[in-house]
C-alpha cells in the first residue's frame, strides 16, 4: 500500500501531517515553498495569533450549509485545540486582553510554524519541500500524484491542504482548486476576503495613519452586519480588523453586480444618541471642541468639514440641521469606498470547494474515495482574530486522523 500524500505544508497541512504520521502509515509532506506554512510567518504582524480566546461560530461565512460549518468548528473544542499547541507544541500561549487574542509568548510566528515542522517530523512524517503538485489523478483504489521535473509518486490516500488565492507569494496559487474542479467538485465562486477597501480618489488620504476604535455596520437583509474593532486611514482608502471583516461584503456587492455595499462607521464608543446629549447641553463651548476631545483632532476637522459645521460654531447656536448632519458624520457616518486591495493583500480566500461534498467527520471526498480536503480551499472563513487558524486546525486534524485510519 502506498503512502498518504499530504500537498501543501501551511497551517492545515501541518496538522494534517502530526494527525496522521506515526499510526502505522507512511505519510509524506509536499509543500511548493522552501519552507513552508508562510502565511503562519507572516500572521499577527510576525507574531502569529494562533487562536482566539473564544470562538463564536455564528461569526463564520459561507455559501454552504451554516449547519455543516458549525459542525465542523465544534468537532475539536477549543481548549483542546490550547492543549494541543502547549502540550504537543511545546507554545506558552499569552492572551492580550484587549484583542482576546492568544500569542505565543515568545511573540514569534517562527516558533509556531517550526514547532508544528519539528512536530511532524518528530510523529514521521517525511517532509518535502521545493516540491510542486502539478496534479492528483484517480488510479483504480489509489492515487497518481503528478509532480513537475520528478517521478510520480503512487499514493494509497491524497490530502489537499494548499490553501486558496490570498496572497500568493505565500505559494496559495490556486492549485489544489483547480485539482478538485478537474476532479468534478463544485467550487463556490472564489474571492478576496479579509482586504482592505479602497478609494479612488483617495478622498481621506489626508489622514493617512490615524487609527481609531470604530463600530460598522452594514445593512444586510433583516439583520445588519456589525463589527467592533480597529479601524485604519491608508494612502489609499482603509484597513484595520474593522474594515477586513466587513470587506467581504463590499467585494461581493461588486462582483454581483448589484449597488456598492453601504458601509457605515460610528467613530467612537459614543452613539447618536449619545452624542446628542453632548451637543445638546447648551454653554458657551464649541462643537468643534466636544467633538476633539472623543476622536483623533483630524478626523474631528475632517468630520465637522463633512457636516459643514464651522469650527467657531458653539453648541449653543448650532442649528438643528447642523447638530443632525454632525451627529450623522460621527455616528453613522457613509464611508467612501469604490474598490479593494484583492488577493495581493487579502488574509483570505473566500468561497471555496462545497461542504457538501465532503463528509463533515473526515474531510474526505463525497465524490473520490481517498481524497480528503481541508483548511482554506474549503468554504468557509472567519473573521480577524486567530478565527482562521481554527478552521485550518480543525479540518487539518479531522482529515489527518481520517486518512490514517482508513481501511
């Protein structure tokens, strides 16, 4: 019986690797890069968020069965997931309070991904790297796995981890996708997710580097998409965790054809409401002033322009229109996007291969006995905060002790 074929070495494939080496079976690692898992290298800023410190699956987004997709996230809790990197692993995980983020403490991107190589290698696995997958293709009860400028390799099982489109420099060039579409699965239609939006004409390239704590919402069928997080003005239009997760919805709208996403940002803790009782409390102050003392001094300039609020205005002599279109500006204020930044800068793939195609439990192909999918060519993303890693987690362990266990 010939050995089970693991293509790709990034977050799922790793696991996929520990789960199923040293149970018996042969299993070999190939992965493009001279090293691999890096988009592991490059998460957090260099200091890869590993997990979150809670998981709430309604977060989640896929065009598959939501049902499916929870079944999933939940078949590993997330304490056993935080065992699994402090006790396998060998990572002293740190929680950063404000995020709810969990990092190691080393700060180090680069031990997690050579910890999870060593692990690996240290279960028996046969890791390969500078090996390219040109195709995996059905020989009877086995597999064929072509390879470019070297011999085929004759494999008993196949597991496809080789991520999807978001930045390609990591070595996600679409591959394994174009693999299961050959092979007749359906692939939900692809997209960059998790990207920053952008503005042409760059409309607030003057403030440039501010970063405020920010609530959007965008108007979503009968319950609106909201998000609470960090918000940042580029050269070019926004990013900040804020901005990524809403920014699925502003790529579909466009590919859809349909009218732009509205986005609507709330610059502060403060509400409409809230900000009606500060301008409303009469004295001799002026709105401009209430205003700076909550946001950054720019972004309140840039706001009370927006409104068309002078700056001498006091709260006493502010007009009711004046105080609705300012409170408007601050709390629900219509961001100015036109485009977004695509795969080059997107964390992730959005769309992806069917979950009904697969089986939930193993990973495994509904349609090919032996092939098992998993992590981000899968249909399914989460948004900033380790949500990610989860899913690479959870699907590269369920495929990798499947694989190792079948008959």
């Amino acid at each position: 019986m010939g050995p089970i074929i693991v293509v790709g070495a990034g977050a799922a494939g790793l696991l996929v690797a520990i789960h199923a080496a040293g149970r018996g079976r042969p299993v070999i690692l190939l992965e493009r890069t001279k090293d691999g898992g890096r988009k592991i290298l490059i998460s957090g800023g260099g200091r890869c968020n590993v997990l979150p410190s809670a998981l709430d699956t309604s977060r989640y987004v896929t065009a598959s069965s939501a049902a499916t997709m929870r079944n999933i996230l939940r078949s590993w809790p997330l304490e056993e997931q935080k065992r699994f990197f402090t006790d396998e692993i060998g990572l002293e995980l740190v929680l950063e309070p404000e995020t709810g983020k969990l990092f190691p403490a080393s700060n180090s991107a680069r031990q997690v991904r050579d910890g999870l190589v060593a692990a690996a290698r240290r279960r028996g696995a046969d890791v390969r790297f500078d090996v390219r997958v040109a195709d995996v293709v059905p020989n009877g009860d086995a597999w064929t796995v072509v390879l470019d400028g070297a011999p085929p390799i004759a494999a008993s099982a196949v597991v496809l981890a080789t991520g999807g489109l978001s930045v390609p420099a990591t070595g996600s060039d679409g591959t394994g996708l174009a693999i299961a579409r050959r092979l007749g699965h359906t692939v939900n239609a692809t997209y960059p997710a998790l990207t920053p939006l952008t503005a042409d004409p760059p409309v607030h390239a003057s403030l440039a580097g501010i970063s405020p704590v920010v609530t959007i919402e965008a108007p979503v069928g009968r319950k609106p998409f909201r998000t609470t997080g960090g918000f940042l003005f580029t050269h070019r239009g926004y990013s900040g965790p804020s901005v990524l997760d809403v920014s699925h919805l502003a790529v579909l709208s466009r590919a859809n054809g349909g009218p732009p996403q509205e986005i609507l940002v709330q610059w502060s803790e403060l509400d409409a409401k809230a900000w009606e009782r500060r301008l409303t409390g009469g004295g001799t102050g002026t709105a401009a002033n209430v205003v700076r003392r909550d946001l950054p001094v720019r972004l309140a300039d840039a706001l009370l322009a927006h409104a068309a609020v002078p700056e001498s205005r006091t709260l006493a002599q502010l007009t009711r229109d004046e105080r609705t279109r300012l409170i408007t500006a601050l709390a629900r204020y219509r961001l100015p996007w036109t485009g977004d930044a695509g795969y080059q800068k997107a964390e992730v793939t959005g769309g992806g291969v069917a979950l009904a195609e697969i089986d939930p439990r193993t990973m495994e192909s509904r349609r090919d006995s032996g092939l098992y999918l998993c992590g981000e060519m899968l249909d399914a993303f989460g948004p900033i905060g380790g949500y990610n890693f989860v899913w690479a987690w959870v699907t590269g362990r369920a495929a990798g002790a499947a694989v190792a266990g079948r008959k």
